[in-house]
C-alpha cells in the first residue's frame, strides 16, 4: 500500500512538470533536427548526428558535470544568463535542461524514423504543384509523421520521470523545489528506515511510466485509425 507524505506527493508533482516541460520544449528542436537528419543532404550529418546522440552513451553523471561547467558561473552561457539576472544551476530550470538534455535523443530518432519512412515522391509532387517548402511541411511531413512524434514525445517523457544523474548534479536534491522521483528515492535509500517509502515511491514512478506508454500508444493507434 502507497504511503506518501506531502513532500513524497510534491516529488510526483515536480517530476511530472519537469517531464512535461522538457519535453515541449525539446520537440521544435527535436522535429528540427530529425529533418535535417533525415529529409536534407547536410553535410557533417555524421558530426550532428554523433552530438545528438551522445547523451545516450555518456553516463547521466557526466552530462550532468559537462551542463554544470555549462551554466556555472564562471561557464559560457552561465556568465551570460547571469547579465539578466538568470540562474539555472540548482533550480527547476536546471532539473528541466538536464531532463531534457538526456531525453533529447530519443525524441530525435523516433521523429526521425518516421520521417524517413515518408514517401519522397509525395513532397515531390507537393513542390510540382506549386506547394512552397512551409507547404509541405504542413501538409505531407508533419501530418505523415505525427504518430512518430508522438512516439518520440511519449518516449521523452517517459525518460525525463526517471532521470537521476544530470539532475542531481546540475539542479541538486533540494525539496521542494527539485527533488523529483528519483531523487527522492535515492535519498530514502540513503536514510535508515526509509526503504518502505522508497518501495512506495518506485511504485509510483513505474505506474506513471508505464501509464505514460499505454496512453501514448492509445493515442498513436487512433491516430492510425484515422
């Protein structure tokens, strides 16, 4: 049986607004990217493609130290976002890039399987009728491969409920205020006695999860259906 405390339910709360926002904000990137990995003949593809992916190789640890020297105070955009008085280290800013650092890659390759399964001869003939690029990407890309945006989106938000790693090290186990799921399970496996809050807190994260792929996969069905 769940036994959550208020800052257990805050924890669920955060993680599902750091999830929801990296992911939304990833996805015109995201789209971005997979277009021009998969629908241009960019050169250096290889290069981009290896940046984009090398999230998913490096451990969480590391992208996180990498974003800390980042946005550090004595970092490159750390010392620039501090002229408008901007601070993403220790902060749910900070929590939302790094969810959304880590995630990003999986958003990309599903967009860009999908992409790459339209018929290049569809926008073809869209050109030859007089369609303009903006056109086309209305009306044959975004619509042809919306069930893989959604796969790519479900698929981040689902990554973004578990990230550990980055986070702790970019925005901290602060509560309340970034202590997401998985950070609060760690710290309860840290403390003596809290295994049962930790056991209820892992509950809670794969029912999240796994509800976040079955609604994700109703709406990708529909979507076919349609």
């Amino acid at each position: 049986m769940l036994n959550l405390n208020p800052d257990d339910i805050l924890a669920v709360k955060l993680s599902l607004e750091v999830a929801a926002a990296a992911t939304l904000l990833s996805l015109p990137a995201g789209f971005a990217a997979a277009y021009l990995l998969a629908l241009t003949e960019l050169r250096g593809k290889a290069i981009l493609e290896g940046l984009i992916n090398l999230p998913l190789v490096l451990p969480p640890v590391v992208t996180g130290y990498l974003l800390l020297l980042l946005f550090g105070r004595n970092g490159w955009l750390g010392g620039l976002l501090r002229l408008f008085d901007i601070r993403i280290i220790f902060t749910l800013r900070g929590a939302v890039i790094a969810s959304a650092v880590v995630g990003f890659p999986l958003l990309v390759r599903a967009i860009r399987v999908g992409m790459e399964g339209i018929d290049r001869q569809l926008m073809q003939a869209a050109r030859t009728l007089g369609a303009g690029w903006w056109d086309t990407l209305c009306t044959i890309t975004i619509p042809l491969c919306g069930r893989a945006v959604l796969a790519g989106m479900t698929l981040m938000f689902a990554r973004s409920l578990g990230e550990f790693g980055a986070t702790i090290i970019l925005a901290g186990n602060i509560p309340g205020l970034t202590r997401t799921i998985p950070l609060a399970i760690y710290e309860y496996t840290s403390t003596p006695g809290g295994d049962r809050m930790a056991l209820s807190l892992c509950l809670v994260s794969i029912s999240l999860s796994f509800l976040v792929l079955l609604i994700g996969e109703a709406a990708n069905r529909s979507l076919a259906r349609r």
